[in-house]
C-alpha cells in the first residue's frame, strides 16, 4: 500500500511541476512583454533545443505506464501518441491527439527560448 502511493506521489509530481515551470516560465515572458518577446523569435538553436526536447522527455510517459495499467503513450507533458494495447477493460487503439502535439511543441519551445536566454545572460 504504501509502495503504491509513493508510486502514485511520483507520477504526479512528475506531471505537475513542469506544468508550475512552464507558468513561471509564461509569467516572466509576459511580464515585460516588450523586453521579453524578444526572447521568443525563432532560431536554429531554439528549434533544436525544444525538438530534443520533446523527443527526449517524451519517453518519460513511455517509461512510467508500466507502473499503470494505461497503455504506453509518448509525449510529456501530455501524451500526444498512445501506442494502444490491452488493459482490464479492454484493447486501446493507436492513436495520435494533434491537440496535445501542438501544446507540447508550443511548451517546449518557450522553454527552450527562455533556457536559451538564462544561458546567455550568465555568460
């Protein structure tokens, strides 16, 4: 029982505070909308970055349904792929949610940019 609520304690903390980051993150940009759209405008780096990003952080989903009975699923922090399967109540299809890819890519290219930005005014 107890194994079973640190489990469940993990998986939402794992959910939850990059959600807390990226509001953070969205509360400095616009803070200071001037200065800080700045921060935003697209380079080679950034779109690296946030694609590494979510490729990287997109097996975090993958790896933690075994500790469920959900069907493996890709993206963080929202699954954007279930990659279907068996469950007790039944067989998941594959699916894709183009709504959660976007939210995702949208995400972690903020974070990206702001990453970018702490980098560079610490050097």
């Amino acid at each position: 029982m107890l194994v079973a609520l640190f489990l469940v304690a993990l998986i939402l903390i794992i959910k939850i505070f990059p959600l807390i980051i990226f509001l953070c993150i969205l509360i400095y940009i616009l803070s200071n909308p001037r200065r800080n759209i700045r921060i935003l405008k697209p380079t080679l780096k950034k779109v690296f970055l946030s694609l590494i990003l979510l490729i990287s952080t997109g097996f975090i989903e993958y790896l933690l349904m075994p500790l469920t009975d959900a069907p493996p699923f890709f993206g963080f922090p929202f699954p954007f792929y279930c990659f279907g399967g068996k469950t007790l109540i039944g067989f998941v299809p594959p699916h894709f949610d183009f709504l959660f890819f976007i939210i995702d890519i949208i995400l972690w290219y903020i974070s990206s940019c702001f990453s970018l930005e702490i980098i560079k005014i610490h050097k």
